[in-house]
C-alpha cells in the first residue's frame, strides 16, 4: 500500500489536504483534512446581533453575499419578522444572491476545473488571430524561452497527462477562460448595482434591502444580464459539454454517498415562517440515489458530530446546541471540519443536490433540461451522481438562474418599501436556512441581554468534505475518493478532479481567527 498526500489541493478557496491509501491502483481509504482553524463561533459573541450580517461575509471571499443573506433570513427569523419582507426586498436579496452564482460557477469551472481538462499549451503555436489567445500564446513563450516554467502561474504547476480536447477545441477553452475573467467581473458589477459593493455586500440587512430600485439601476442591471445569458447559453454550457464528450468515464468516477440534501433558494414568496417549507425556486428535500424520491426536510434532524474534528469531545450536536472549543492534540482527530450529517447520515450538497431535488419534484423546466443532456449523451439519472454531473449540473443551474432573474427585475416595483421595520428582542433564537453557490448553508443564532449568546455556521464544504462521523461513516468526498482508479501515484489527477468538482470552499468551513480572535483573516485563493 502506498500513501498520497496532496497538500494543498490547490484551485480551491482555502486550505485542504487529502490523503489517500491506494492498493493495486484503488483507493483503499481517504481523508479529507481541513488544515486551519474556524472561530467565528468564538468572536461572534456578546456582539450586536445585526453585526452578523457583515461579519459572517467575511468568512469567505467567494460566497460573501450567501452568508449575509443567510445571516440576514436568521435574524429575519430571530427578531420575528421573516413573515413581513417587503417583495422589493425579497426580490432585490434574489438579484444579488444571483449575480453572485453567476459569478461563482463561472469562475469554479474556468478558473478552478477546467485546467484540469483543458491543455493550455495547445496554445503554443496558436496561428490564428485571436488577441487574446495571441496574448496567452506569448505568455507560454516567455517561459519557455527563460526555461523557467514557474512563470506560466496559475496554469502551472499541474498535474500531467490525459488531456483528450482536440487542438482547437482546447485553444477555444483557453480563449473562453480569458472571457470568463471579464464575465466574473461583470457579474460583480450587477451584483454591486444593489448590493453596494462586492465582495462584501452593505445593502442586505435584517428585514430586507437598504438598496431602492430605479429606473435606471433596472435598465443597467438587465443590459449586463442580458450580456452573462448570451455567455452562458453560447460558451459555459456548450464547453461543458465539449469536456464531457471527451471525457465520458467521469460519468462514473467520484460517485460520492449517494445522499443529496437542499435547503432551498430564491424566495418567491415573502410569506410565512418556516424556511423549511417556504416557496423557493429551488425547493427544500432530501433524495437518495437508491430510489430517486423527494423526501421532505426536516432542519431540527440537522447534527454535526466532532469525534474526528480536533474539537473537544465526542458529541453529536444540534448546531445550536454546539460548544465550540479547540483541541489540536486530539488523538482521533484529523480535520478542523466537523461532520454535518442528516438524521445520522451524510449527505453532498450543491448543485447537483439543488437540481436533483427539484427533478424528482416534478419541475418541469429541470426535468426537461436534465432529460435533454441525459439523452445527449445517452445516459441515465444514474450519471448525475458523479464528477462530470456535478459540473453539468452547475452549467445548467446557471442557465436556470440566470434565466429567471429577467423575471424578477420586471417584477420590481419602484417607490415600494425595500425594508422591514423591527427592534432586536432581549431574548431570542433565529434559524437561517438558505444555498450558497456550493450548497446548503445554515446559520444558527441565540440572543441573551440584547447581544449574540451564541453563534453557528453549517457551511457547504462542511457537509461535502466533512470528516468520519462518530459511527465511523466518511464523509461525501472522502466517499467520492474510495475506490478510484489512480493509473500514477505520482501523478493522480483523477483525485483532484474529483474533489475539484465540489467545488470546495475551505475558507468558509476551516476559517481561521486571530489568537486574540479580535481579527478576521482572509484566505488566500489557489
């Protein structure tokens, strides 16, 4: 038996580590190993309760606008006004929160996975007449001719082999990874007609939006959408189909646990208390890859358990009954995720989760735009459950999305109230349940004299790249990992494609605080 260390797994949002035992080529046993310390629960605590909002953005760079919203829907819920969102403010939190998953899928197939398929030397002797292609092409040269290739970064250092695009499909996947920069950044700038800036938006507070709708603000943000749409329908989707057609046995690699939980996003109606029911364009559930049935969510049956996480103790905890406090020696641990599970169970969440749940809920949209691309490459729902179904499913929700944020633009009533009125209890609890671009997130509050008691987050990547729980079950990607066939120890692209295809974002679930815990420190991004 052999040991593959890849520290650290770069082209992610934060830090982490995967060790794998392989034995005969298949992999025998794997750990997914966050490397840095979260403390936000900690320095969360005898705060002002709407500092959460601002705070909790800081966790991450990538989905700073998900984690306000959330921080948001849970104070909305702690001072007891979730049923009272003015629809200017339940639209305009559905905008922001959509230019931000545009933003973030088409950075994480580009920038993140798409190295990993596409051969950016193809580009070398490029004879066209592209500018920026001919830019990427005299980049390579500069290299090559120092002989130093350090300085073909971020496209090295790389993994090598097994790159199957033809030449000029390559070339045109380089071409559209330049254009995908310029879309990021567009979607950014939307994003900001409402939000007020980005990363890190002002405007989602409690109660609603502090943004007003004009006019002019309508008219700018729907040029730019419409500019993301075209880029969508006419470059990511058809590239991702392009890798798939040259990589169809990633149908069948990374299956993962089978389990698929989302708590639903984009709120379409402002009504009721209870996030877990509540009306969303992508809809609450849980499904099994057993049977491919819409089960309904029930969050009090949410647990994190810490037996393998370098935290104190061995429980399995309801988030907001959780007591946050390090313990780097412990002998079993092995990673500063904890490991959410479902009623006892572990389960991926994402896009795929998000599209999945909706398909066996009868949408006839998803159903239809799922079925198209299964048939495309003549493959059951069986392939969903996979490294490439996981990128296929990120394409289309962004179509998906994107699609219907035309909608809720028009529907934007100018002059209307954008906010709630409230007043922050001297007693309360609060529950916020929403979907970042990588998945289900939650957060979790308690308020004591006026001010945070207690604070928690259950982040994307806590769920999918959460360690063994305390009955000993590994986690999704640890799941997705075992059993691979790995034809290099030296070289195992086909892991890193795997964990790559979450999505990762360490950053929000292994967040690192200052010793002091008076400073939030930001990530570096691979």
């Amino acid at each position: 038996m052999q040991k593959i260390v890849i520290d650290p797994i770069t082209r992610i949002e934060g830090h982490l580590k995967i060790e794998a035992t392989v034995d005969g080529g298949e992999v025998k046993d794997a750990k997914c190993v966050g490397t840095l310390f979260r403390g936000f629960e900690i320095f969360m605590k005898d705060r002002d309760p709407r500092d959460a909002v601002h705070i909790t953005q800081r966790i991450c760079g990538v989905c700073p606008t998900s984690h306000g919203t959330t921080a948001a829907l849970n104070l909305d819920s702690a001072f007891g006004v979730a049923d009272k969102i003015p629809n200017n403010g339940r639209i305009l939190r559905n905008l922001i929160q959509g230019a931000n998953y545009i933003a973030s899928h088409i950075v994480h197939f580009y920038h993140l996975a798409a190295l990993d398929y596409v051969d950016v030397t193809e580009v070398a002797d490029y004879d066209g007449t592209d500018p920026e292609l001919l830019k990427v092409k005299d980049f390579i040269a500069r290299a090559l001719a120092a002989g130093d290739m350090s300085m073909l970064a971020p496209f090295y250092p790389r993994y090598e082999g097994d790159y199957r695009l033809p030449k000029k499909v390559a070339q045109a996947a380089v071409a559209h990874y330049v254009e995908g920069l310029n879309m990021r950044r567009l979607a950014h700038e939307m994003s900001a007609i409402y939000s007020g800036r980005l990363p890190h938006s002002v405007a989602v507070v409690a109660g609603g939006v502090t943004s007003h709708p004009s006019i002019d603000s309508i008219s700018n943000f729907m040029s730019k959408l419409n500019t993301l749409r075209n880029f969508i329908d006419n470059v990511y989707i058809p590239d991702v189909i392009a890798v798939a057609e040259s990589y169809p046995d990633y149908f069948g690699i990374g299956v993962g646990c089978g389990n698929l939980l989302s708590y639903g996003v984009f709120d379409l109606e402002a009504s009721g208390t209870n996030l877990a029911t509540r009306q969303r364009l992508f809809t609450q559930g849980v499904v099994s890859a057993s049977d491919l049935a819409h089960r309904t969510f029930d969050p009090s049956k949410i647990t994190e358990s810490i037996k393998y996480s370098w935290f104190k103790g061995d429980t399995t905890e309801y988030p907001l009954n959780e007591v946050t406090e390090p313990e780097f020696t412990k002998a079993d641990g092995y990673s500063w995720l904890k490991a959410p599970r479902y009623d006892g169970t572990p389960y991926e969440v994402g896009p795929l989760a998000r599209m999945v749940v909706n398909y066996v809920s009868g949408d006839p949209l998803v159903q239809q735009m799922v079925n198209d691309t299964l048939s495309h490459f003549g493959a059951g729902p069986a392939a969903l459950f996979s490294t490439l179904g996981r990128h296929a499913a990120r394409a289309l929700e962004c179509k998906i999305v994107a699609d219907e944020m035309v909608k809720w633009l028009m529907e934007l009533k100018i002059g209307e109230p954008v906010i709630a009125d409230y007043e922050i209890p001297e007693t309360a609890e609060g529950m916020g349940l929403w979907e970042a671009p990588r998945g289900a997130l939650g957060h979790w509050i308690k308020i004591e004299n006026h001010k945070i008691s207690n604070y928690q987050c259950v982040v994307p990547t806590t769920w999918n790249c959460s360690p063994k729980d305390n009955q000993g079950v590994y986690g999704p990607v640890e799941q997705a990992l075992i059993g691979t066939k790995v034809r290099d120890n030296d070289n195992p692209f086909e892991l890193v494609r795997i964990v790559r295809s979450f999505d990762p974002c360490l950053a929000c679930a292994v967040h690192l605080v200052s010793p002091t815990g008076n400073e939030i420190s930001r990530f570096r991004v691979y």
